[in-house]
C-alpha cells in the first residue's frame, strides 16, 4: 500500500494567501498534483498539521480539494490549526485518536500532540493511556503512528524546543508494543529519516517552505516544498523517500 504524506500546508482563506513570500494554496496544490502524477498507485493521504495559518478560512479550501482528490485521507491538527473548527470544517476528514485501518495488514493510529495556546507538543497521561491501551488490543500486525511534533530531537536548538515533551513516553510505548513499524510528523519543517529499535522515524518537510536544519536559531532553508511517500509492504517492511518540487 502507497500513502501520501503531506504536513504543514499553511493555508489562508484566499486562493492568493502568502505565509512568508509562498502562495500556500498553490505550493500544496503543486505538491498534490506531483506526487499524484509520478506515483499513480497511491491509495490514501496524511496530513500532519498546520494544514492553517491559524485562519479558519483556509478549512473551505483544503476540504474541496481533497473532495476533489478523491482518496481517502486522515487530517491532524497542528498548533496553528483553529480548534474545534479543524475538526468541524473537515468532518470525515479529522482523525486526532483511535485506529484508523489501512489495509489487510496495516493500521494508522493519529495522536493529536497540540496544546491550546502554545508551539510545542504533548500527549500528556490521557492520550499515552488511551494510545497504551489501544496498543494492547488484538488487531493488524503492522502499525504507523502519526502527529505533528516531532517525538526525538533534530539537532536544532529553537526547534528542539518545540517538540513533543513526551515524546521519550511515546516511544517507549511503540517499542514496547513490537507493532509499530513507523512514525510520522511534521512541524520542523525539514526532512528527518532515522530507524531506532526498529521503529522508522520520519519528519517530513513542509509543502511550502522549509526551516534550515542543524542551527539553533530559526533561519528559512532554500529547499522548496516537499512531501513524503511511503509504501507499506505486507510484511511489515516499510520504505519511504522525500521529493522536493
């Protein structure tokens, strides 16, 4: 199975709407387009957060065009998602808990990281407890896990400091449950590929603009927008790779 992942979109309520010199709309439109076209097998889409510029506008447009993509797609929200109308505006399309089932072998699990009013993530007690107990039950063999803050450090200070706070927790429960084979985020900004424990861990990098990785303080990367693909194999292998437009 083939998915599309695609995070941090940015978009404002106009078809013409800049966040930092990019027209949102038109560089997450290209993206789509792309991916789609060079990987006519894809079967569904992730969208991590910051599918907004904290402009509740922006819903309207996102959601006709994955009514017009037509493939099942799975929306978190971000810290610069408008909440609850992220999940209002997108109905059928806003997943932040449970199991989401892929295919015969394979489960998506979403974990809504945000916290009201503030950049960084956390799960907190509820939602690991929630996320423990649902790694407990019988169900596919195979697991992705995805949400917005990065869970692991990226060698950015500023960045860094944004992250999930518990991510040390979240990683934990996925190695323990020997299900999950993937994680997967957004929020950077920036391309990150590691295997630990098994477990792939994947940040993918904005479809409008990207933060320069490794410095410590916030500095605009030159690489344009990006998405990731990955396809899930029947035996628990995953691949993936980032393209850049």
């Amino acid at each position: 199975m083939k998915l599309l992942h695609l995070t941090d979109l940015h978009l404002v309520g106009c078809h013409a709407g800049k966040v930092r010199g990019v027209v949102t709309l038109r560089s997450f439109s290209a993206c789509l387009e792309a991916a789609l076209e060079r990987h006519p097998g894809i079967e569904a889409l992730v969208l991590t957060g910051d599918l907004v510029q904290d402009d509740n506008e922006g819903y309207g447009l996102l959601r006709a065009t994955l009514d017009r993509c037509g493939l099942p797609a799975v929306c978190l929200p971000g810290n610069h998602d408008v909440q609850p109308l992220f999940a209002d505006s997108l109905t059928h399309y806003a997943k932040t808990a449970g199991e989401v089932q892929l295919n015969g072998d394979w489960a998506l699990m979403p974990l809504d990281s945000t916290v009201p009013g503030e950049e960084h993530g956390r799960l907190g007690k509820q939602r690991l407890a929630a996320l423990a107990e649902l790694l407990e039950r019988p169900g596919r063999p195979h697991l992705l896990l995805a949400l917005h803050h990065p869970p692991v450090a990226l060698g950015s200070a500023w960045i860094d400091a944004l992250g999930l706070e518990d991510g040390t927790a979240l990683l934990e429960l996925a190695q323990r449950s020997g299900r999950v084979r993937g994680i997967l985020w957004g929020h950077a900004h920036q391309a990150f590929d590691r295997i630990e424990t098994g477990i792939t861990l994947m940040g993918t990098p904005s479809t409008c603009f990207q933060f320069a990785p490794g410095v410590d303080e916030f500095a605009i990367d030159q690489h344009g927008p990006g998405y990731r693909i990955i396809t899930l194999q029947a035996d628990g292998r995953l691949e993936t790779s980032v393209e850049w437009l």
